[in-house]
C-alpha cells in the first residue's frame, strides 16, 4: 500500500502539500501542483487512512442519522439523498432507528457523540429539545427535518415540509369529483407534524364549503395495521366517507385493505389519497394516488446544509437557517367520482 510519504517524494512536494490538497485545503497551491499530486494519488492508488485523517484534521467525516422508523420506505429515498451528497466530500453515515421512542433516541445521542460524529441530521418526528442542546453542548451542528415548532433555536439548519400545496392539489381534486363526505386518518396526534397534516386538510376542507358535519376523523399510528384499524372504525358508523385522505401512505395501504375485505370497490366505491409517495404506492391495488414529499431532496438538502457549516472554519456567528421544500399531489387509480 502507498503511503502519503511514497506521494509526497514521487511528486517532489512536502507531506503538508499531499495533505492540503487531497483535504480540500483552501491554503494556497499553484494548480500545477495540485493536479501533479493527484496524477501520483492516481497513479499510485493512494487511498488516505481515514483514522489518520480524523486524528489531525479533528474530524472523523462521519455524520449520524436518526430516523423515526427503519421499515417504512419513505426513508430509503432520503438516505439515498444523504449518501449522494455526503459520499463523494468523503462523509460516511451512522444510521440510527428511533422506532418513535423518545429514551432509545437520547441513547443514540449520545452513542454518536462518543463516536465523534462531525454533524447529525434528525429525520424524527419526536425531536427532543434535550437532544439539541446536548448537541450544541459538543459543538456538533445539526439538521433537523420538519422540526416541532417549540424546539429551541440553536446553531443548525432546519428543513421544512411545505404540506400545504400537496394538500391542497388532494382536496381539490377530490371536491372537483364531487366529493362531499370526507374522512382523515392521521398519524398521532402527540406529534405536531400529525397536527399540522390534519389541520391543512380541515382548513382547505372549509375553504371549499365542506361542513365540519361531513368530516371524520381518527387517529393512526403511520403503520399499515393503524390505517387498517382507522378504517374499521370508519367502516362501521351508519354513514361513512365516500373520500379518506390519510396522512401517509403506510396507512393509506392499511385503508384499502379493509376496504378489500369489506368488499368496497376503490375507487368505485370509496377514494383514498395517501401522503408521502413511497415505491408501494404506485404498485398497490389499485395504484395509490398521493401526495408527493420531496424525499431525495429532503436528504440531499439536509447533507449539503450540514457540510456547508462544517467546511466553515469560524462559523462567523450562531444561527438558524430555515429551508422549505414542497408537496405535490400524484393522481394514479385510486380515486374517482362518488357513486351516484
């Protein structure tokens, strides 16, 4: 194996030089020097110690990820995000699964502050106030996804969902089918993105004259098996919804499968929008249509954000930076007029 000493002395240049370029250094070096570095790194198919590295650079070029729930595919598509955007400056993941568990995340908190981790990015609903300032005790900046409102504004990026005019597009299309009896299943309501999602659909709702009358709703759990059993509930009132928009698309398949074992025709008999727009939905039975989240963005975003502040030496000043990114609503099979 080459060594950065076999570089340095192939090239003609000092150690410190082989380092500052293959660093990314902003030090000054003439370009001629730089690409004579990177035809010997090439040449000899150097590939610098990554432990070496963290031990004088202080850095480990690693960022940790925590997500709400490892099995549900909405975050295959955001990890894929990170990746592309970490991979290639040299970054490398911790991925942690919270499963929507409040203690088993503090854990990982600090799991990853002992493995020095460079940066985090939070994909969790349940974000604790505790966890950010822990954070912002070791100077590790953050990324936060869809934060709660009441979480403190500390050194990091916070990327938003702008569910508003996915949610929007969804109840349009389903009032312009002629749609007057609705139904929402939403994700817990201890969550604020819960909240948020129901309270965008109530409000769009009313603003197209549906009353309050002709609205349901009842809580999930973002599983297949809480949509299933939302529905059920739904199912069994004397009147019940010929339209369910549910907060994300778990549940949505969770919808139309009781609705299978009902006998209920989807679309004929009742339509359904889901949220999120993860791979199933565009093979479910029938296809679902749903209402987008920019998921590789989401990832991508929050990676390229958090990489930023770390190349910045001497962060001139503590901040919160707010990013938004927005839904839009994918019509498939799963909707259609009410039967007459």
């Amino acid at each position: 194996m080459s060594t950065i000493t076999d570089v340095a002395e192939e090239a003609g240049v000092s150690r410190s030089t082989v380092s500052r370029v293959l660093s990314g250094s902003d030090a000054p070096i003439k370009p001629a020097t730089r690409e004579k570095v990177l035809e010997v790194v090439a040449k000899l198919g150097f590939r610098p110690n990554a432990v070496a590295r963290s031990l004088s650079g202080k850095r480990t070029y690693t960022v940790g990820v925590l997500v709400s729930d490892i099995g549900n595919p909405f975050y295959a598509d955001v990890i894929k995000g990170v990746e592309d955007a970490g991979l290639p400056e040299g970054y490398n993941l911790f991925l942690g699964n919270t499963n929507f568990d409040l203690e088993r995340g503090t854990t990982l908190i600090h799991s990853l502050i002992d493995r020095r981790v460079d940066g985090v990015i939070i994909l969790f609903s349940r974000t604790s106030k505790e966890w950010l300032t822990t954070l912002a005790g070791h100077n590790i900046p953050v990324t936060v996804v869809d934060p709660d409102a009441s979480l403190p504004t500390l050194e990091s990026v916070s990327i938003k969902v702008d569910f508003r005019p996915g949610i929007r597009a969804a109840v349009e299309h389903l009032v312009g089918l002629g749609h007057w009896r609705f139904a929402h299943v939403s994700g817990p309501l201890d969550l604020q993105t819960s909240r948020h999602r129901r309270d965008v659909f109530l409000e769009e709702l009313a603003a197209r004259g549906i009353k309050p009358s002709h609205i349901q709703c009842e809580e999930g759990d973002f599983h297949i098996e809480g949509g299933r059993e939302a529905a059920r509930r739904l199912f069994d009132r004397k009147t019940w919804p010929t339209a369910i928009f549910t907060a994300n698309d778990l549940m949505a398949l969770g919808v139309l499968g009781e609705a299978h074992a009902r006998d209920l025709r989807v679309p004929q008999d009742l339509s359904v929008i889901g949220l999120d727009d993860i791979w199933p939905a565009a093979h479910s039975t029938p296809p679902l249509s749903t209402v987008a989240m920019p998921r590789y963005q989401i990832g991508f975003q929050a990676m390229s954000r958090l990489m930023k502040h770390l190349k910045e030496a001497k962060p001139k000043r503590k901040s919160s930076q707010e990013i938004s990114l927005a839904t839009q609503l994918v019509i498939r099979e799963s909707t259609a007029p009410p039967r007459r």
